[in-house]
C-alpha cells in the first residue's frame, strides 16, 4: 500500500490536510501562540479538523477544495472549543479535567 492509498483507506485526503496544516499554521502566528506547543497544537488540530469537516463545512459555506480545508484550518481552535462546550451543556462533566 502506498501513502496515497493509506490516507483514503482511513478517510483522509492529502489536500485536505495539506489546507488544514497551513490553515492552523496561520492561525498560530496571527493569534500569536507564542509556546511552541500551542503552535503545535495549532497545527495539529488544523490538520485534522480540516482532514474531517471540509466537506460538510464546504456544502454549508459553499466552497470547495483547498479554500474550505484552509479555512477549516483556521477556524479549527474555535469549532473545537465550540464542540466541546456544546458536548459539555448536553452532558455535565465531559470535556472538564478532573479535580485532584
């Protein structure tokens, strides 16, 4: 199996990712994550937010390819922290860390 064929056996296309990563890329230097580990996590999180919500996120916007992956990207650090908060109002206590 080649990489190309890895990423669709898993549901994932290059150009996606590619869009993700410098979506999240840009997100970390205009947002100013100044610990390399919140860039990182930028990035990462871009990557695949985009690699999984491009295409629902493109029939809503009305984009399409490279455009709605970057700006999946971008957008990544919010829509995750919006999920997590909605998860967290349907279901008290998910998405807290736990006390110690």
């Amino acid at each position: 199996m080649t990489d190309p064929d890895i990423l669709t056996a898993i549901g994932l296309r290059a150009q996606d990712l590619v869009g993700g990563l410098a979506g999240g890329v840009v997100n970390a230097f205009v947002f100013q994550r100044t610990s390399p580990l919140a860039a990182l996590s930028s990035v990462v999180v871009g990557c695949l937010t985009a690699a999984y919500l491009t295409e629902p996120a493109g029939r809503y916007i009305g984009t399409t390819g490279g455009a709605t992956s970057f700006l999946v990207g971008l957008c990544a650090m919010a829509i995750c922290q919006a999920v997590v908060s909605a998860v967290g109002k349907w279901k008290p206590g998910v998405g807290n860390a736990p006390d110690h």
